[in-house]
C-alpha cells in the first residue's frame, strides 16, 4: 500500500475550501441518483423560434463532453452540457434520440494523476469529507473504444483539445510522442481514424458529416488554459494570437458553409477565477512567533547578500527588496522560484570572487538565485495564484533527511506550481483576445443575417462574473434562494478537479445560453431545474485516500 499510501498525501487540499457550507449532508446526492432533471411539462408558450433544433450537434472540449472530477464517466456524460441542453430543445421539437459516444464507465480514467503500474486504475475523484479533498477512486477503467454508430452520433465534445485539434486529422492518431494532436478520446469515436496524421477523419468534419440543423461550439478555453495549469511553464501548449485567428476563422467557415445551419458560440470564462487557482492562496504559510523568529535568522545571510549587490555591483534596490524574506506570526507568502527575475548567480559569484562571502555561503545561496515571496492585492490584478496541485507539496520535505526543507518556507516552491503577476497578465491578455477574435469573427459571419448567437461568459450581468463575486462583491450564486459556491464543497458548482463545473454548474451554464439563444432566434425555452441535480459525491470506501495505510 506504499504507492496508496503517497497518492493519497497527494489530494490533502486546504479545508478553506469547504468553510461556510451550510447543510452539506444534506446536499450530497447518491452516487445512483436519476442522472436527467425533471422536464418542464411542454406549453404553448415554448418556441424555437427561428431556429430548428431537430438535428442539435454539439461541439467542443470537455465541457462539453461531460468531463467532470477528472475523468470521462457515465455521470458526467448523462450530466453533460450537451445533453442538457437538447433535454431542452427536445420540448421544442428537438431530437429525442440524442446520441454520445458512450463511455460505458462508471468511474472512468482519472486523466489527472499517475496510475500505478499493473492492473490497478484510478477513477473520478470523490470528495473525502476527512480530509476534507478531493480523492480518486481505486476502481476505474481504462479508455476504450466506442461501440456504437459514430455516424449518428451528436455530441462531438473531446475533453482537453484546443481550436486547432478540431481541424487536424491527426487528433484521431497515431497515438505518439511525435503527434501532440492526438486525443485518445477523439480517437475512440473517430469516422475513420488516422493512421498518418495526414489522412483520417476530423472532429469538426465528423460534426458537420453528422447534418445538423444547429450546433453550440465552446472551444478555446484550453488554449489558455493549458498554459495556466502548466504554472505558465509550457509555452508550447499557449496558442499565437494569429494561430487562434486562423483557426477559430476556418472552424465558424466550415460550418457556415452548412445551408441554413445556426448555432451558438460560446467564449472563454474567466479562468483564473475557478477553483484550481483559489483554493491555496499565496499567504497559505501559517507560522508561529517563534518558528518566524528563527526562520528570519536562516534568511539573514540571503538578506545581506541582496544588499551587497545593490551595494557594490548597482543592483536595483527594489528588486532587492522584492526578494527579500521575512516572516512573521501567522499567515505568511508561499516563497516561490520566479524564472522571470533576474538570475542572480552570476553576481553572487561576484561577491564571492571579491571575498565578501565565502564558498560555503555562496553554495547556500543557490536556491534562491530566482526567489522571492509571493505577493498579494496588487493593482489590477489582486493575489498571485497558487495551484491546487501546490496543495500536495506546500510544507513537505524537499530532503527527506532534512527537517528544515519545508517547501515553499525554505526551500522555492517551483514555478509550475505558480502564477506570477507577469504570467497572470500574459493569460489575461490572451484571453481576452481571443474572446475579441470569436466575437469578430461571430459577427463577420453574421454579416447578412444572424445564424450564430454570440454567448459571452464575461457579460457583467451573467452568472459567471456572479458566481466569482466580480459583479457584487458576494462569492455565490442564488438560484431559487439557495446560495451556491463557486467552489467544489457540497454547495458547490465545481467538480472536485477543481476546473470543470459539476451537473449544478453545467446546469447553470445552460440557462445562461438558453437566455442568448432566446433572444438571438426568437425563442421561447424551458429552464433546467438546477438544484434537480447532483453536486458531488461523497468517497463511501471507494476512495483512495480511505485504504488502509494510506
């Protein structure tokens, strides 16, 4: 139980979290709970319209699909934002045969940890209200091909694919280092997947092949995203401004060559906002008088080497200051590695040519060549952010054998652990440019008459600024006098990743575009009953973290 015993110190996340819920057991739903909501009975009132819903396609990433608490699972999918939206459109003359690519698990393949080698697979996260965190289930199921029909399928959702892996055959395959296009969960249900990633099927082409009447496209959130998970370390995976421009443009033309096809398009959230960026916060070092004290007399051999390079080799005086590091009583910055300052290695070796430190100091004064503390309420931007995935790592042992290497206190938390203020920025300003480009886009194509809805999350009236407190100042959303959280307690509309919404979230996002779609087409459509359906679930043994030695 080794490996259990590790994995489960993984999901120890902080209980901040799930402080303020009010009648938490009240609001856990069972894991068999009926996975459709309750449908409005039909009424005369309801319309389509100008649109027709009787063939609705949806496509996209994981939203979606259905992928929540970090797997593709049966729940999830019954729950999906597609079929949600469809149990809609069906009162007003949409399919009742809406099809997904099944994926026949009832826990799924946890995409967001390591499973152990041999047969053992891990599943969906639970919450474990012991800890209280997220936790993977010990019973899972590798992914699969699927069996059905791909050609009468409808919902061409794809967990974790950008703008540019809808248009490329090579997401279908070949499942190789060589093809970062490819997705095992395109592949799956692929018409005709590739052999070369040159010729096959693509997602966008199998959507369009499916002969819709109308489509929801939410596409472009992991195009950021990505880069944001990576603690803005995988530039790789962060698209241009001119990449995006091409390939959303060559996305909506595809379908806008579709005769009288009309569609929502739905932009990208305010992703730093979610949960996976809020639930550690930047001051999550908690510390006594005197453990400060004599971590502040550790820290004074660093302290005075920043005043010598400002001193003797011009060092910018702030900068100094930035880096400096003291502690105190109570809540203190995570200290951090920020590959964005300066390197200070070089000048260090300076001071110790010049014989104002010696070999042994200059040594110990490696980790901290590009350190500094984290910093919180700055303008415009508020907080630095810290990773859930932190939440593991904060406090533990860098050495073993060394008692006084607690990360993120004496030894730097890594970058890909952190957002900085540079990197916050970068994210921000390709986000919303690339809501600028959907939108522009949107309305080129709409330039002689209106066959796309435009649906922004950002709108200052919408539930998503609502939710993230950026409207009202209040964190929550009230829906029929119960205040939800934007967080993945009991009372919350996140899955326990900590990234995609639960049923409840998915529920809430669906009445929001309802609302667009209304008034784009002329329609008349029912609500989802958001509080019909399930928040998260509660580990009942299943857990990883519930094993014995763990």
């Amino acid at each position: 139980m080794k490996y259990l015993n590790q994995l489960s110190k993984l999901f120890l996340v902080t209980a901040l979290v799930f402080v303020g819920c009010e009648g938490q057991e009240q609001s856990l739903i069972d894991d068999r709970l009926e996975d459709n909501p309750i449908q409005e009975p039909p009424s005369e009132n309801y319309s389509a319209g100008d649109a027709n819903f009787s063939n609705y396609v949806a496509i996209g990433n994981s939203l979606t699909a259905g992928y929540m608490d970090a797997a593709l699972y049966n729940d999830g999918q019954s729950n999906s934002i597609a079929v949600l939206m469809n149990s809609q459109f069906e009162i007003v003359g949409g399919t009742s045969d809406f099809n997904q690519p099944d994926i026949n698990s009832e826990n799924g393949f946890n995409t967001a940890v390591e499973n152990p080698q041999g047969s053992l697979v891990l599943g969906r996260f639970k919450l474990d209200t012991n800890i209280p965190g997220p936790s993977p289930v010990v019973g899972g199921d590798p992914i699969t091909p699927y069996s059905g029909a791909t050609s009468e399928l409808n919902n061409f959702g794809v967990p974790g694919i950008q703008v540019g892996q809808l248009l490329t055959p090579a997401a279908g395959g070949p499942n190789s280092e060589q093809n970062p296009a490819y997705s095992p969960f395109y592949a799956r249900f692929a018409s005709n997947p590739s052999a070369d990633g040159q010729n096959g099927s693509t997602i966008l082409g199998d959507a369009i092949s499916a002969g819709p009447t109308f489509f929801s496209l939410w596409i472009g959130n992991n195009d950021v995203l990505g880069f944001a998970i990576s603690g803005g370390t995988n530039d790789a995976i962060f698209t241009s401004q001119a990449d995006y421009q091409t390939r959303f443009s060559a996305v909506i033309n595809n379908l806008m060559q579709v005769p009288d096809l009309k569609g929502v398009v739905i932009d990208i959230p305010p992703i730093l906002a979610i949960p996976y960026f809020r639930a550690v916060t930047y001051d999550q070092i908690v510390l006594d008088q005197e453990t400060s004290d004599a971590l502040n007399q550790a820290f004074a051999g660093f302290n005075a080497a920043l005043d010598a390079i400002v001193a003797n080799l011009g060092h910018d005086q702030a900068d100094a200051e930035m880096r400096k590091v003291s502690y105190s009583a109570g809540a203190n910055p995570v200290l951090i590695i920020d590959d964005n300052l300066e390197d200070l290695g070089p000048k260090f070796d300076q001071l110790e040519g010049a014989g104002a430190i010696s070999a042994q100091q200059r040594a110990a004064l490696v980790p901290y060549e590009q350190a500094r503390p984290m910093m919180g309420d700055l303008p415009q931007i508020g907080d630095e952010l810290v990773l859930l995935s932190a939440g593991s790592v904060l406090g533990t042992l860098a050495d073993p054998q060394n008692p006084q290497s607690q990360i993120g206190v004496v030894v730097p938390l890594g970058d890909e652990y952190t957002l900085t203020s540079d990197e916050i920025v970068e994210i921000e300003t390709a986000r919303q440019t690339f809501n600028g480009i959907m939108q522009q886009v949107v309305q080129g194509a709409n330039a002689n008459s209106t066959r796309i809805a435009f649906h922004s999350t950002n709108a200052v009236d919408g539930a998503f600024l609502d939710l993230f407190g950026l409207s009202d100042g209040e964190l929550g959303v009230r829906v029929s006098g119960t205040l939800l959280a934007p967080d993945f307690s009991p009372n919350g509309v996140f899955s326990t990743d900590g990234i995609h919404p639960n049923s409840r979230g998915n529920a809430i996002v669906v009445n929001e575009v309802l609302k667009t779609i209304e008034e784009t087409f002329n329609a008349t459509l029912p609500a989802v009953d958001v509080l019909n359906l399930p928040s998260v679930q509660v580990c009942a043994g299943d857990c990883v973290s519930q094993q014995s030695g763990s």
